[in-house]
C-alpha cells in the first residue's frame, strides 16, 4: 500500500498504516543504531546558485542524495543523519513561515523527519527525497496550523477580486534594495511580510519562491490545482511586494 | 495589453510561462508605460530577494532536541 506515493497528488493518509512502517523502521534502527546517530559530522552548507529560474528545482539536490536514500533504505542511519543535517535547516524554516510558531514549527520538524524515516520503503525515486520530504513537513506544519487556528486556516479557494491585484505602492527600489540592511534585520523585515499573508497565500509563496518547489510539486504537495497555485502565487507575490516597498523604496534625494 | 492585463500575468511573465503573442504583448506596453516597468521590477526583485535567502543555522537547543527526540524515537524498540 503505498501513502506517500510521490506520483500522487494525495496527502499522506496515515491511517493506511499505524503500527507496520514504524515496527519495521524501529527493528531496522534497534539493530544498527549502534551510535552512528551521535556521531559528529560536519557537512558542508547546501547552498544555492545564483537566481536563475531555469534551474530552480535542481538546485538544492545534491549528486549524492540518491545514494544516500538507498543507505537509508536499507536502515544506514548514518546516511539518514547526513540527510537530516542537509537539510534541518530548510525544513524547520518551512515549518517556522506556515505555523508562525516556534514550537509548533520544531515539533512539525521532528514528525516530518520521523515519518520520512519510517515510510522511507514507500518512497519509489520518481522524485526528489527533498520534494518528498517537503509533502510530510508541509502536511505536519499544515495540521499544527489548522489545530493553534482552526477558524482562519483553511486553504480552500479564496474569495479573490480583481482589486486584489491593483498596486497601490508604485516606487523605483533601486539595483539592489536588500543591500541597504543587514542580514538579521534583512530575515526580519522579510519573515515579517511572509507572517502577514494570510495562510492560503503564504503556504503557496514559500513552497514555491523560498523552497523553490516547481508549480506542480507545489500543487501536489498542497492537494490543490495548478491553476489555483498559479493564482495564489500571483497574489503573493504582489502582497508581498506592496509589503516590502516601505522597506525598499529608494529614498529621494531631500 | 493593458496596465490590468499585464498585472494579470506577471507572475507568469516572470517565470518564463508566456507565449510568444502575450510576450510580445507584454513588452510592447512595457515600453510605453512605466509605473508597470516599476511593478515588474519591483516584484522580480521581491521574487529574487526571497530567492537569494539562506536559511539561518538552527539555533542550538532546537539542533539538539531534534536530534534528542530522533534518537530517542528511532532507537526505541517496538513495544519496548
């Protein structure tokens, strides 16, 4: 039975599968735990290349990342800690911009490396470990969200106008408006305007524009259209701009 | 094209999505009209910016807990 068939455009349905997965991923750990989780290993910054929208999807695999699933597969969790240390990270920044909590986002974090290590058998390869991943973290920061938020949360179909796409803020930002700040205040001033949008429209943003997720592997891991991922995503977008030009804008000359 | 149009496909302009007639569409009202050659600008670069970000190391006691509570959860034997 395969829930987490990546070909899919379903959640997780874990109700397919208490007990099995995580007995047989509990009996392949107990016998090779054997302290290779504790080891200290230092690995290398996943770092992206510059902006270049042809090759978004690809840049945050590595060549090795398939060999690494196979060792983790067959219960090599050295190679399973060297997928966590790779990519923690961007999963707990995921989980921290759609639960807008810490320790939601930390809990979401676990369960989704947790349930990616007891499913691993289901995932086939005919995608990315990283966009694999990127569905159970989603679903786990999606389900604290909607328990913390139940009222506000839901990620059906909006009420969209077209008065939501006219511009109101209409400033030239310069070459390179991000360089006037430093980088914590940077991080700041763009998890603030991420923590604005309302739910819908920032889960969309951030799987496709921080996590670099295509249009389908976002549609997919969200359960949703690609038409309706092309519509948040414009609306996003342009919140987001309206959000940051009080930031950006060039100052004129006194 | 008008200035509602292009914002209607911006986002699709941006990611190289359009076809050569809307392309061609877009540009030419891009020449003539500046507030929208400021909002496509300005929302690349919102695009971009996000883009160009690298998540923050994970602060210490949340690196550890996770690997504490993976260790804990992954070693731990069925039924034990």
């Amino acid at each position: 039975m395969l829930c987490y068939d990546e070909e899919s455009a379903l959640l997780p349905n874990w109700s397919c599968y208490q007990g099995f997965g995580v007995i047989q991923a509990e009996t392949i750990c107990a016998n090779l735990l054997g302290g290779v989780w504790c080891a200290a290993i230092t690995h290398p910054t996943v770092r992206m290349s510059s902006p270049d929208p042809k090759h978004l999807p690809s840049t945050i695999v590595r060549e090795d990342e398939g060999a690494l699933v196979s060792l983790a597969k067959r219960g090599d969790l050295g190679a399973f800690d060297e997928l966590v240390n790779r990519y923690e990270r961007r999963i707990f920044r995921l989980a921290m911009n759609i639960t807008q909590n810490r320790e939601d986002a930390e809990d979401a974090t676990q369960d989704a490396f947790m349930k990616s290590f007891q499913h691993l058998a289901e995932f086939q390869g005919g995608s990315r470990f990283y966009t694999w991943l990127v569905r159970i973290a989603v679903n786990e920061a999606l389900m604290r969200l909607r328990r913390r938020r139940p009222n506000v949360t839901s990620l059906d179909e909006p009420v969209q106008t077209e008065e939501d796409l006219i511009p109101r803020e209409i400033e030239d930002w310069g070459p390179t408006p991000e360089q006037r700040y430093q980088v914590t205040e940077l991080n700041s001033i763009l998890s603030n305007a991420i923590a604005d949008l309302e739910p819908i429209f920032r889960t969309v943003f951030v799987l496709r524009d921080v996590e670099q997720l295509s249009t389908e592997e976002t549609a997919g891991a969200l359960g949703i259209s690609v038409p309706a991922v092309k519509s948040r995503l414009l609306r996003a977008r342009l919140r987001l701009r309206e959000k940051l030009n009080r930031f950006f804008e060039q100052r004129k000359p006194a | 094209m008008n200035c509602k149009g292009l914002i209607n496909e911006i986002s699709a302009y941006l990611d190289g999505e359009l076809g050569q007639e809307t392309l061609t569409e877009i540009e030419v009202h891009l020449k003539r009209c500046k507030d929208c050659r400021l909002i496509v600008d300005t929302t690349r670069k919102t695009i971009e910016i996000y883009y160009s970000t690298q998540p923050l190391p994970l602060p210490d006691d949340v690196r550890e807990r996770l690997h504490t509570a993976l260790i804990k959860r992954l070693g731990r034997r069925p039924n034990a």
